[in-house]
C-alpha cells in the first residue's frame, strides 16, 4: 500500500497543472495534503472533491477487505456544501470541513499492507515510467510542460483540444499558441508527442 501511495503521489505531480500534492507522515498518520495554485483558487472545491474522491476510490479497491475504511480522515478547506451529505454517502469516513488544509489521511501502518493483486513486473513498469516522464517535467518552468501536464492528464478516450488546454491555463488559445512558438514547438507537435508515448 505504501508504494501504491507513492505512485498516485508521483501521478499527481505529473498530471496537476492547477494543484500540488504533498505528503508527509504526521504521528501514526500518512497524509496527503492537496495545495491549489493560486490562480485556480476558484475552482479549489471541485479540486478538492476530485482529489478526495480519487485517493478513496483506490484505496478502497487496494485495502484488504479486513481493513475498514472509515479511519481514513478527510478535510476540506472550504465550508460544507449544500450537497455534504453525499460526501458521506460516498467516502464514508472521517469528514470535516473548514480545514486547514485539504487532505487524506490514513493510518500509518497500512503502508506496510500487501496488494491482493500486486504484481512486480507491472510495479516496475509503472515506477519507470513515472519516473521517466517526471524526470522530463520542470513543473510551471515552462508551457510546453504545462501543456504536457494537462494532456497527460485528460482520458485517452477524450480529444485534448487547444481551446480546452489554454482555458485550463488561464490564457487564450491564441496567446497559448504564441508560447509555445516562442518555445519552439506547437500544441500539435505536444499533442501528438504524448499521446505516442
């Protein structure tokens, strides 16, 4: 489990052009505390809701059916939405809002849990190429990682447009297209690089 933490960690620096993930073990507690840039501080609850959302949906198919998923903590940094009652409903657990911080937390001992459905080859494979790709990544030094970022980040089975990358950054499409020939480059030669690789 603890490696698995590791990986979606890794994959957050990867993908998040809006959002930082950092993680720290706090007393018996692994936590993973989520910072949104400030420029989508606006968007900071829907950030938050698919962060949380995402760490409990894969710690809830990795964890041993023994293992309850209630002593998992989440905070929110924002006050309780109308619809808070569906947070419970899906993430039943420890709940609060008007944190601090936004966070996962989970007990420390559970990074030592083995994976029922672990595999080392596939484990290798992963951390390889996590490492390959973050190893290429100077996270906001330079659009054309940014625009890496976000179209890394989007489904392969959805179409990245350059409208939609721009809009993620804050900018124009035009200016976005500026950028990136000032870098060298186009959203096209990017697009097409990522989705190869």
């Amino acid at each position: 489990i603890g490696t698995a933490l590791n990986v979606i960690y890794q994959y957050h620096a990867l993908t998040s052009d809006a959002y930082q993930v950092f993680m720290v073990e706090e007393d018996d507690r692994v936590v993973v505390r989520l910072w949104v840039r400030p420029v989508h501080r606006s968007h900071r609850v829907v950030i938050g809701e698919e962060f949380a959302t995402g760490f409990w949906q894969v710690l809830s198919e990795l964890l041993p059916p023994t293992e309850d998923l209630g002593r998992i903590r989440l905070t929110f940094d924002y006050p309780a939405p109308e619809y808070a009652e569906r947070y419970y409903e899906m993430m039943p657990s420890n709940i609060s809002f008007n944190a601090e911080s936004t966070s996962v937390a989970v007990p420390a001992t559970w990074k030592g849990l083995p994976l029922q459905t672990a595999d080392a080859t596939v484990q290798e494979v992963c951390l390889a190429q996590c490492d390959q790709l973050l190893a290429g990544l100077e996270p906001g030094q330079r659009v054309t990682d940014d625009v890496r970022r976000i179209i890394t980040a989007t489904p392969s089975n959805r179409p990245t447009h350059l409208t939609d990358v721009a809009h993620s950054m804050l900018t124009s499409p035009r200016t976005l297209e500026r950028r990136l020939h000032e870098a060298g480059t186009s959203f096209r030669t990017i697009s097409l690089e990522v989705r190869m690789e």
